[in-house]
C-alpha cells in the first residue's frame, strides 16, 4: 500500500511537471517572468482565456482580495469550461442577489497558499477558501481537481500560482 501511494504521488508531480513544461521555452519564460510581475488577477486578465472568470471575479467583489498578498493557488477554469455550464447559470449567477452563491463557487476555485505542481505531489485533498476540500487525483496520466482536468500547471503570478482547469468546480 505504501508503495501505491509513493507511486501514485510521483505520477502525480511527473503530470503536473509535463503539463507546464511547453511553457519554458526561452518566449515563454520570459512571458512567465512578466506574469510574475503581475498579482492572480492581473495575470488571469492578460492570459486572455479567463474573461469570464475575470467577470466573475469583479461580480462577486473577490478582485481586491485576490490582488491582495495571498499567497493564493487558484484553480482557474478558462473561458471554454464556463461556456459548459448550463445554459442560463452563469447570467443567473451573476446577478448582484445571487452574489453569495457566486461567491461560494469562486473561493472553492481557490487554496489560501501557493501550492505548485510539485508541492501537491501526494495530496489527496486541498482546502479551499471557501472550507471546503477539492479532490486532487492523478490517474492514466492525467491530473483531475474533483471532475476538471489541469490542462496548464504553474502559471506564475507575484501573490501566487494559477493551475488551470477545463470544468468549473462545483461546491
């Protein structure tokens, strides 16, 4: 058993560290550089795959926080994962008196620490903002919080670290 969960630890770092290792060519580390200049927002924003998500962000008055110090892990899904979620929930969500249900799905998108893809080698759960745990597995080769797939891990930003994620987590 022990053996198992060493394996299955070290298939999960190797997964997370394949899934960001397009990102150090020489044009992408200096990219990763000036994201790192830039907080968990500032750097959702200028990636161009997280309007919703910045949109989301301001609806639920979380942007002042999370341009705060953190450090924060967000796990960041991209436009196309909210485009997934039924049709009508997102404008519903958006409404200023659906603001704390909103609220509740983005804190659960984010850890209170930065963890990078090495650092959740071996966890089975993270502890979201929002209280409540995320499941984090690593199977067949792919990394998965609770039913998302992290298709871009260490996305660098100065308050912390993006991993990003094709499915919006569901509390």
């Amino acid at each position: 058993m022990r053996n198992v969960k060493w394996m299955t630890a070290v298939l999960f770092a190797t997964t997370l560290a394949l899934a960001a290792w397009p990102a150090r060519s020489p044009a992408a580390a200096k990219s990763a550089e000036k994201s790192a200049s830039k907080d968990i927002v500032d750097t959702a924003v200028s990636a161009g795959k997280f309007k919703t998500l910045a949109a989301a962000i301001q609806a639920a008055g979380l942007a002042d926080t999370l341009k705060g110090p953190g450090p924060f892990t967000v796990f960041a899904p991209t436009d196309e994962a909210f485009a997934k979620l039924p049709e009508g929930t997102l404008d519903e969500l958006l409404k200023p008196e659906n603001k704390g249900k909103l609220v509740e799905i983005l804190t659960y998108h984010v850890v209170p620490a930065k963890a990078k893809a090495a650092d959740v080698a071996g966890m089975p759960s993270a502890k979201t903002v929002n209280g409540k745990e995320l499941t984090l597995k690593a199977r067949d080769g792919k990394v998965t919080v609770n039913d998302a797939n992290v298709i871009k891990a260490d996305v660098e930003a100065s308050n912390g670290v993006i991993h990003v994620i094709d499915t919006v987590l569901l509390p």
